[in-house]
C-alpha cells in the first residue's frame, strides 16, 4: 500500500474513533431532567463545584474536576472520610482506656521506686516522669490535693487513700504498709499544671504466703465501725448513672458529716480482674448528710468494687460494696 491510501486509511480509523467517542458521550450525558443533573446545575450556580484528590482529609487534591456524576457518587465517600474529626487510633485507644490501666499516657509515667513491706509502715517513694523526661514539679489542685494516691490489693479486700507529700526535686513521699502479702495495684491521680487530668496505675508486691481473698458478695448495705452506709442506684455499663450513699449511726441518719477533700464524702470505683479506675464526679451540694450524691461511668458489665470515705467527728472511714453493671439500670442525664 503506497503512503497516500496509508494516510487515508489512518483518517478514516480516526473520524470512526472520534465518531464512536462522540456516540458514547451522547449515551452518557446525563438528561437535564434528571436528579443528578439538577444537582450538579445546583452546585454550579451556588459555586459548590467539587474536586477530586480527597482522601480521608489528608490526601493530595487534584486540579481535575468532577462531572455531575462522578461528584454525585463520590460524595457520600469524602463525607464519612470527614466525620473522624481527625482523631488519630492512639488517641482513640487512649480515650476509650479507662483510668488506671496505664503506667504511661500522654507522656507522663508513673515511677515507683520503693517497695512495700507488711511488716511495718516505712517511707514510700515515687515520681510522675514528666514528657521532659524529668520529675514533674507542678500540680493543679484538685480535691483539696495537688495528688491522690490510692493503694488496693489485687483481690479488692484491701483499700488505701493516701496524700503524700511533695518534695522540691519532685519526689513524692507517703508512710505505707501493706496489710497482707500480695500483688497490689497503686493510682496516681492528678492534674499536671497546664496539663490533662490524669490516672495512672502501676503494680506492687508485697512479699509472703499470698492466699487471695474471693471477691466479697454484692451487697447493698457495709458497715464500718459502727456505721451504716446504704447505697441506692446501679452502674450500667456504658452511661452515667445517679449513687446516692446513706450514712447512719444506731438506726439515726448522721446529718452533720464533716467536709473531707472539698466534699462530704469521696468515691473511688473499680472494675474487678484488672482494676480499672472509674470516672466518678460528686454532686456539689451544702448539705451534711446523710445521703452524699455521686455520677459514675461504669466502661463495661461486671462486678466492680466502690470505696466511700467520709468525715465523721474527726475521723476518716471508709465503706466498701461489691456491686455490678446492669444494662437496664437508668441512665441519668446530669451534665459534669
């Protein structure tokens, strides 16, 4: 084939190319009728055109734009892409964490550096290892206290409240003594100055013949030298939900309890097996008693331990329960 039927065939390949382009274009061109279309008129007119590239919000834009169609059936993808709010899985994990579960977060660690001993009550130290790699020196005062301390044993039998003293270099100092032999879990509950409120958590062994001790039964009522303190309302899994603790004494409601840090009683809740430290807020109120109101967030079903210290003619007590989750306890809708 000589070079003038080689170019005029290669013409005629390229207007049935173009023609059949053209032909395709037609089939697919959307009726102006239709939804789509007068969506895409819409955006246009409202200056809502779109671009594509986006992915996951974090993605490279193109400076290609979309036809009607294509905005159409991509849109539904780029608006779920947006609802993460940016929210990192690290920082997911450390939101959904509950309290007490971690030696470290958000820089921060907890440093044991004693042991404890069941013989007597000796000097206990440690320190919050700051995201400077340094003891952190400054604390917000929450409760009365720039930091609270709590010490319970691993079976949930044993309890401990303790405010150590904070020295220049950063160290914290408490006189401890175990009460029997054992593993035991120790919280460090604070507020860093111009920092996040923080639970960390770390293990203690307490050396000797560990016997655990069984979970005590659910009940509603603990006595404490000579006390009674009854509790009303459940945990449910998942919501906040309304405790309300009734102390007496000989059959009488005490009504003059006594302030104990910045409340008429402080609540320390925890999950049975791994100890998780619950969010428990007091509701603010003038009056002494007897009932003493608390919101508590129970992260799952399962038994859990509550601890309620109060204030009574001088002196400290502490009333234990064993209570569980219930799904279809009411969940109250108080706001913190």
């Amino acid at each position: 084939m000589n070079t003038v039927a080689k170019l005029g065939s290669y013409a005629l390949g390229l207007a049935v190319v173009f023609g059949g382009a053209l032909g395709a274009g037609k089939l697919t061109t959307p009726d102006p009728t239709s939804a789509a279309a007068r969506t895409a008129d819409a955006q246009e007119s409202a200056g809502q055109s779109r671009t594509t590239g986006e992915s996951a919000g974090h993605g490279h834009a193109s400076d290609k734009t979309t036809g009607p169609e294509q905005s159409n059936q991509e849109q539904p993808a780029q608006e779920q892409d947006h609802t993460d709010d940016h929210t990192t899985p690290q920082q997911q994990t450390a939101t959904d964490t509950p309290g007490g579960l971690q030696v470290s977060q958000d820089g921060y660690t907890l440093n044991l550096i004693d042991s404890v001993s069941t013989k007597s009550a000796e000097d206990f130290e440690f320190t919050v290892i700051g995201p400077d790699g340094s003891p952190v020196k400054d604390y917000e005062v929450e409760h009365d206290k720039k930091l609270h301390f709590i010490v319970a044993s691993r079976d949930l039998t044993s309890f401990q409240h303790l405010h150590p003293e904070l020295s220049p270099d950063g160290t914290w100092s408490v006189r401890l003594k175990a009460p029997k032999p054992g593993p035991y879990r120790a919280f460090a509950d604070f507020v860093p100055t111009g920092g996040e409120k923080l639970t960390l958590g770390a293990d203690l062994m307490a050396g000797g013949d560990y016997r655990p001790d069984p979970l005590p039964e659910v009940s509603r009522t603990a006595k404490v030298d000579g006390y009674t303190v009854n509790l009303d309302g459940d945990l449910a899994p998942g919501k906040t939900t309304k405790l309300t603790l009734t102390v007496s004494k000989d059959g009488k409601p005490v009504d003059d309890l006594e302030p104990y840090l910045g409340a008429y009683g402080h609540l320390v809740a925890l999950r049975a097996h791994d100890l998780a430290y619950l969010h428990v807020h007091p509701e603010e109120s003038d009056t002494a008693g007897p009932g003493i109101t608390f919101y508590a967030e129970a992260p799952s079903r399962g038994d859990y331990r509550l601890f309620l210290d109060f204030k009574h003619k001088g002196e400290v007590r502490t009333a234990s329960f064993t209570a569980q989750a219930d799904p279809d306890a009411h969940a109250d809708d108080h706001t913190h």
